[in-house]
C-alpha cells in the first residue's frame, strides 16, 4: 500500500514455516503511578510474569505517535502491523465494527444517532433523551420495516446502545462522498447530505431520501423521531494479514470490537473468551491449527476506564494467575503487551509508551526480574513504533528472508 | 537523490577539513547470548576495547529497518551513509561486486548459474552437479571463445564459484528490463528473456540471443550444458562518498565484495589486508593521504557463519590486540562496529542491532567500561540507523555546518 514502505518490506520479505506466534493482549496495560504509589503492573504479585520476564526481552511501544492517544482500533491495527496512519478507518466502520457487523467490500457505514426534532425541525436533544436499548431496537425495527430502499441498494441497521445505531448502505459503486447530517448542535436542523461537496455522489442522494423517509416514520415517536448520520467509510480493502505477513492467524477474543478489528485484516475467530483462564485455554487450543495467535483481555482496560486501581491490579494479577497453561504450550515467541495505556487516573486511554514483553529465540539474555513500565523502558528492544513488533517477532521465529545478497 | 532528504540535508552542509575519520567494520560484530553464556564480545578478554570504551561514546545502529536482516551490501552501504532503503543495489550488481567486476555506467549485470537440462529442454540440475571452480572457468572459456555479441554489446562473463557465475552487458542504453531466466524449480524449462513485460526491451532482446547460442555452444558438456540468469541490474550512479560529505576516502579491505561496495560508491581501495594487525597497519598507512578509510575485518563474520563461538572470541581478541597501533595514529574520530550482527546460534546474519563505538572529541564521557552489546544499548549514542553515523563523525570532526543561522 502507498506510504506504508515498512511494512511493503516486510510482506515482501516474509516467508514461511511452522513456528508458531502468540500476540497477548492486555487492553489497556500501561499505567501512570497513581500518585506515588507505582503502576498497576509495579503494584500486581505477579510471580509469572517476574519468571517470564527473567527469560524475555523488554521494550515499550508507541501504538501510534508520540503524544497521541489511540483508540481501540487504530491501537489493535499497530498491533497486528498495519501502521495506524496509513491504515485509516472511518467512523462508520469503527461503529460496525463494535456491533460486530460483517461488512463487505460493497458496504458504506456510517455511525447513526436517534435525536429529538421540535417541529420546525430544529433539534432539541442529539441524543434523543438517552433512550434504553430496547426502545432503540424498537425504533429500528420500525424503520426497516418501512422504509423503501433506494434503487441497487440495501440498507442494514444495526442497535449499538442507548441512542447510538449503525446504517449499512451495500450495493455496487458506492461511495463515502456522504455529507454527515449530525449537526453537532442543539437549535438547528440536521445537515444536508447533499451539500457541495457531496452533491454529486449518488450514495449522499441514496442517504438523504433514507433520512427524509425516517423523518415521516419516527414522527410520532416522543424522543427518537429523527436519526442524523456521520462518519459515512467505506469498509476498507487491505492486504490481510495472512497475505501480508504468509501467517495463518487466529484471534481468540471475548468483546465484538476487537473480532471486528481481527476481521478487518482477514483473521478468523476462534474463540470468544472472556476471562484469563479462558483466554489462555483458548489461545492454546488455538495454536493447534494457527501459526500466529491474536489473544485479547479486556479487563485491564476497563478497570482503568472505571478509574479502579485495585481492580486493574486483580486483573494483572488474574492473567498471571492464568499465564502457566499458555507457557505450557512453548508459542516459538510469546508477545505480552496492550493497545494502549489506561491509567486508572486518567479513567481513559493514554498516549504513553506500553509495556512490551516477548520471549524468543536469539535474544541478548533476558531483562527481568519485573515486567514493568521502568524496566521495560531499560530493556533490549527500546521504544519502538507498535507496527514493528509483528516483523520483530518473525525475523526470531525464521519467518523474514535476508534484505540484498 | 530522491527520498533521501535526511543525506541530502547532511550533503549540504558538508565542508572540508584535513580531520581524519577512521571506520573500523568489524563484519557481523553483534551477538545473542549463545544459551546464557553472553555475546562473544561480552566472553572476549579485551584489554585495549575496554580502555578504549571508557574514552568513547557507545551505541548501536540498526542497519536497514527494525527486524530486517541486511546482505553485506545493504549492510555497508548504511555505514556508508547511504540508506539501504533509497540506494537499492539489484542481485546482477551484487555478484558483480562479489568477484570484484569492475562495473561502469554502461554496463548491465546478471547472476548466471550453470545448470543441466535434458534432451526436452527441461532443467533437472539448477546447480549442474556444483561443478567445480576450474569447470566453470573452462566453461565460460568456451562460451567466451564462440559467443557471437549482438550488435552494439560487449558481453563478459566471469567465475564467481562452483555452479555461479556473472554476466555482464556493455553497451550505450542498455536497460535492466530482462526478464530472469531461471525458472527456480526442476522439471521445466528455462523461461524467457523476453515474455511480456520485457517484451520490448532491446537489451531482453540480446540476453535471448546469447542464451538461445550458449545452449548450442554447451551442448555436448556433461553437466553444465546449459546457462540461466537472473536479477538483471544496472550499475547505480549515485553521488560518490567524496562528492556526498567532501571527504576523500580509502578502503581497506581484503576480500572482493567489500572492495566492491567501496568502488560503489566511487572509495578507491588503498590496501587488501585480511589480518587484524595487517588491516591495522594498512589503516594507518591510508590515513597518511587520506580523510576517511574504511577498514574491513572479516574473520568476525565468518567465525558467526561457521557457528563457531570460541573463534569470534579469538577473532575479537586479534582485534583488540592489534588495536594498539590503529591508536597510536590517533585518528579524530574513530568508528568501531559491525554492518550486522552474525550470531553464531544464528549461522548466519541477523536482524539484530549493532554494537557501535565512536571515539572523538566533544563526548559527553566515556560510556565504558567494556565494549558489549548490554552497555552500547545504554550509551549516548542511543539506537540509530546505520546511515546517521558518517553525519555523526562528521559533527564531532567539525565536517558539518550549522544549519540557518
């Protein structure tokens, strides 16, 4: 793909064996250190970590820039070596991609809010009273059931929660050239779809006769009697992963939006695990038939979301608890890291470095005694950039050929 | 060049002094930690390293791109200051530089192997047996002696070793648009020269030929009867190393495809020492007329390729002890690094950083006490790519102007 040099390299000079690959992700890992007290990873009890450290090599990564904080897919594209700002995804596709929606390379998503309109048609509340799930589901069924759809193109919704929806225009030949209708204000009407520079694009037409069909059939809902639109993305055609990097994956994850962002680059779920224990058995079943292993833990994450500091120190300490059956399996290399960092007091993801173990072959001895944010910033592998850490891990397993003679 | 903005940056500011810039390459120099026992620079006793170490800045540099193993060519070029990545040398120019082929700018080189093919055309020996040397040269002799040039070419062959070969074409507006003729597996036949998209090319056109005749010419030999090429390449023309940063360079080097990459880049070879001392002595010599000499150890990366621990010990340790009379001519600044590392668990090159030393003025302390891959990481250097060390002697000999004002 154009701008992305590195990782052409790379696909060019993959090749490949049977050795197998773990990536273990602990969504969220880094931490900042809670005022004093050290991070979540500095506080765990974590005697498997301590011993896998011992023999592995440290680093941190940057998911996508200095100082930028990533969102869950952009952080799992860095991951899975897809440079974040070459391999963009739109809003619509994020928003499928969290509700788990299969989308083919004819579908337009786009990211849909109910909202209440007063009669001159101004809106009043963008997110329609914050409605319950359940009078979304209801609110959509009403749709699909009326709403006519445009010659040569189907239209998908999708409840994601509360007011927030996801529309699928599929069909051949469109395109994302859709004005968002949102207005992103109260006071004033929804935004045409239309509007230049989007006024010669048949899928804005497409959507703009959708949205004046939902105005007439929501008008007599008391809250959600309008729908605005925004972030209309194409669902995007990239190399898979397997052609990429000649792997065979798997990902083995209990949460729809990180299936959907292993689906984005052709990897196939294995398993939908939630819990550490699962997710080791899972990944370990998994490595019976796949060659590179995408495992995901979510708990890390939400924890620091929910700003609860002994919480994210449980979960650490759950995964290590759990770690033994996955060492069990020998993976030929064995990556621990997160997509991010959510410190407990930023109750949110982070911009800074995360934690990066990997246990291979052809290591400079290894970093321990601890995994954590200040020895894995001393360690062996340095700060990298996340779409490194793929290639880092097939030059030890034997799966990258020599660059020149 | 285009792409190399940061070269070009470095070009520009580039000015004269008589300082003198010594680069030691010792070839394959980085280790992993051969099963615990360390890297063999951490086994090797290293008196005058050590002392060394405690006056000079450490590091390393990663020769082409994380994760990425370099060919000697690519690896020597970044130490050039050339990024491997923009300054791409084709497989035909890299056999060329390994038997030391004088290339000029019209000239376009192949790798040839010799190969037998049965009476239907079809290879069954992509090595013909691994003839041995003086079979090959008889064989070229022959195909020399009947060869009919077509017009406007000067066709040249030359023994590389065993089975392996190189051709070179020489004429005004050759191009490299051939089409490899190898087909890479048995039981097929040679393909062509010129099936599309080398179709039109005047030069496809005279590779055909010559192969079409050396098939007749070859017809009545045992094994080698036939010839296939690959990896057609023009010789660059790039900025010489002496244009590029104003010095006026040497090479020291005793083995072919060293001195080639050198020629490469327009460094006139001063010496052909092999021995550390003899390559020691010979520095010393060049550095009587020129700027810059690059001296070339070999034995470090044959000792990694054969596996064999103890002698890169040894080899490390002929270094060190020839090191003493390299000092004494006290260059300005003194570069002492690999162009990869050559693990001997490996048996071969690896993707692994550098270990980098620089002594010159304006440092900011030794980093010693030792020179080892575990306190280069931890140097001020820090992890560079290769092609940024010639700009960094260069400061430190005050070869750089400041830029703006």
């Amino acid at each position: 793909m154009d701008g992305d040099a590195y990782g052409n390299l790379i696909s060019s000079l993959a090749q490949e064996n049977d050795r197998r690959i773990v990536l273990l992700v602990m969504d969220g890992l880094g931490d900042c250190d809670n005022g004093g007290g050290g991070t979540a990873l500095q506080m765990a009890r974590t005697p498997n970590f301590d011993g896998l450290s011992r023999e592995s090599a440290l680093g941190q990564h940057v998911p996508v820039a200095a100082a930028v904080t990533p969102g869950s897919g952009p952080g799992h594209l860095g991951l899975f070596g897809y440079d974040p700002l070459v391999y963009r995804v739109g809003r619509g596709v994020l928003s499928a991609l969290g509700v788990e929606f299969p989308l083919t390379k004819r579908d337009v998503a786009a990211r849909l809010n109910f909202c209440t309109v007063d009669r001159a048609g101004n809106v009043t509340d963008r997110r329609a009273g914050r409605i319950s799930d359940a009078e979304n589901r209801r609110a959509l069924d009403k749709l699909r059931a009326s709403v006519r759809a445009p010659k040569g193109v189907e239209v998908l919704f999708e409840t994601e929660a509360e007011h927030r929806a996801v529309m699928v225009l599929r069909g051949e030949g469109l395109d994302d050239n859709v004005g968002d209708t949102d207005p992103q204000i109260t006071g004033a009407p929804p935004l045409s779809a239309t509007r230049p520079p989007h006024d010669r694009s048949r899928t804005a037409a497409a959507v703009a006769d959708l949205i004046a069909q939902a105005r007439a059939i929501l008008s007599d809902e008391p809250k959600a009697n309008m729908i605005v639109a925004r972030g209309f993305a194409r669902a995007p055609d990239w190399p898979t992963f397997a052609e990429r990097f000649k792997l065979d994956p798997a990902a083995v994850a209990g949460y729809p939006m990180y299936r959907g962002v292993a689906r984005l680059v052709g990897m196939p779920v294995a398993a939908q695990p939630t819990t550490a224990a699962d997710v080791c058995a899972e990944t370990v079943a998994a490595l019976r038939k796949h060659t590179f292993v995408f495992a995901h833990f979510k708990y890390t994450d939400k924890t620091g979301e929910d700003g609860d500091v002994a919480g994210k120190v449980a979960r650490i300490e759950e995964m290590d608890a759990a770690l033994p059956a996955l060492l069990a399996a020998a993976p030929d290399v064995l990556i621990v890291t997160g997509d991010h960092s959510t410190p407990p007091s930023i109750r949110g993801h982070s911009w800074h470095p995360v934690p990066l173990l990997m246990k291979a072959p052809f290591l400079r001895g290894g970093d321990g005694p601890r995994f954590e944010e200040a020895r894995c910033r001393g360690g062996q592998i340095g700060t990298i950039p996340a779409r490194e850490i793929i290639p880092l891990a097939m030059a030890h397993a034997g799966k990258l050929q020599k660059f020149g003679a």
